[in-house]
C-alpha cells in the first residue's frame, strides 16, 4: 500500500464526511463521491484543517481512481448505489452500512442474502468485499481515541491481502483494526452496530461509547 494512496468515500453524511476526514487528516488524498446539486465547501475545508486534500466528484469518478472504497450511503441504498460505481475487477469495497429498523428500539433488518455485505458480494462478484467501520458512531470515525487506546474497527472478509491492506491503513489513520474471520461473519458485525445503538439511544449510554476486544493479560 502507497503511503499516498488514494481513497474513495461514497456517501457525505455523518460516517462518510467523518472517516473521510480522518483518513485525509493521516496522508490519503481523498474522492468524496457526490451527486452534484449541494454545496460540500464546509467538508473541503474540515479537511483542509487537518492538513488533507481532497475533491468532490461524482461516485463513479470517486471509485475509479480510488484503490479503496468506503461505501458509506443507507443500507437500503447500498446495492444500487454499489452497482452504479462500475467497479473494476480487483476492487476493495468496504461497506459501512448497517440494515437498521426501529420498533421502540433499533433491530436489525437484512436483505435476503444474510447482511449488506453478502448481498454485496453477490451483486458484484468481481469486487473484494469487507465489512468494516460500521460498529460505532460518526464521532468516532473522526476520532478513533477511546481511554488510553483507539477503538477496535472489526472486519470481516473473505480476501486476506485485501484485509491486510485496509488492516494497514486503518491502523496508520489511528484505529485498532481486529480480524473477525470470513464475509459471513458481517451479519454479526451488523448485529454488533444494532446493539452499539440500543446502548447509545434507548440503553441510555450516549454516543461516546464503543466496543473494545481486551486481552487479560
């Protein structure tokens, strides 16, 4: 992995603007992936102010000279917003996306294929997949610290070097990353976020708090 690779963020809501942000404050030029039509100046400069560079184009450019995607749009928006990419053979996309209802609390709600992730991998078959950056809130993703330590980013996938590349790059951009095993594992993953909200909302815990995988020792 290039110390300057160059890195896509599909998608400007809270998740994508923070970890965009984040990943261009630690040396990444950085395509914000946007629908013309809003004015994404204040973002511009948010990564400016961490000494980053990064432009908006749209999603399509944004993939194409990007060597990483962080798909970062609603889980019922992913597949098509995905698939509209046209992503090159080889491609890493990491998906951010959480299917979450709400019924007097968050649930999860998976398309048939078992987790966003899955039905991904399905619809794009030429692309390498992980489930990543997706078990805690936007506040987070700007800012990794938590205590004395940086908070775990948990990722499932089926391709080890892709895995071993997103693992190098979130850990240089200040994160813990944690290998959970294969692409199927993303449903837990999803279940982990479900939980992560029930604690941050009707659990009563707030936003500033996160997973952590702690050895005893």
């Amino acid at each position: 992995m290039s110390d300057t690779e160059t890195l896509a963020i599909i998608g400007l809501g809270n998740v994508g603007a923070a970890l965009g942000v984040r990943l261009a404050g630690a040396g990444h030029p950085i395509r914000f992936g946007a629908r013309p039509g809003k004015d994404h100046g204040e973002l511009l400069d948010n990564v400016t102010s961490v000494g980053g560079q990064a432009v908006v184009v749209s999603p399509a450019e944004a993939a194409a000279e990007a060597s990483i995607v962080f798909l970062a749009v609603p889980a019922t928006a992913a597949i098509d917003a995905a698939r509209e990419l046209d992503l090159a053979p080889g491609k890493i996309l990491v998906d951010c996306t959480n299917p979450v209802g709400w019924d007097k609390g968050p649930i999860w709600t998976p398309p048939a294929a078992g987790s966003i992730a899955a039905a991904l991998a399905e619809a794009l078959p030429q692309v390498r997949v992980i489930k990543a950056f997706n078990g805690f809130g936007a506040e987070f993703h700007a800012d990794p610290k938590l205590g004395d330590t940086a908070v775990d980013v948990f990722m499932a996938g089926d391709d080890m070097p892709s895995k071993i590349q997103l693992a190098l790059l979130a850990r240089k951009a200040g994160f813990s990353p944690v290998d959970v095993g294969p692409l199927r594992n993303a449903a837990l993953l999803e279940n982990l976020a479900v939980l992560w909200i029930h604690l941050a909302t009707v659990g009563g815990r707030g936003r500033e708090v996160a997973f952590k995988l702690l050895d005893r020792a």
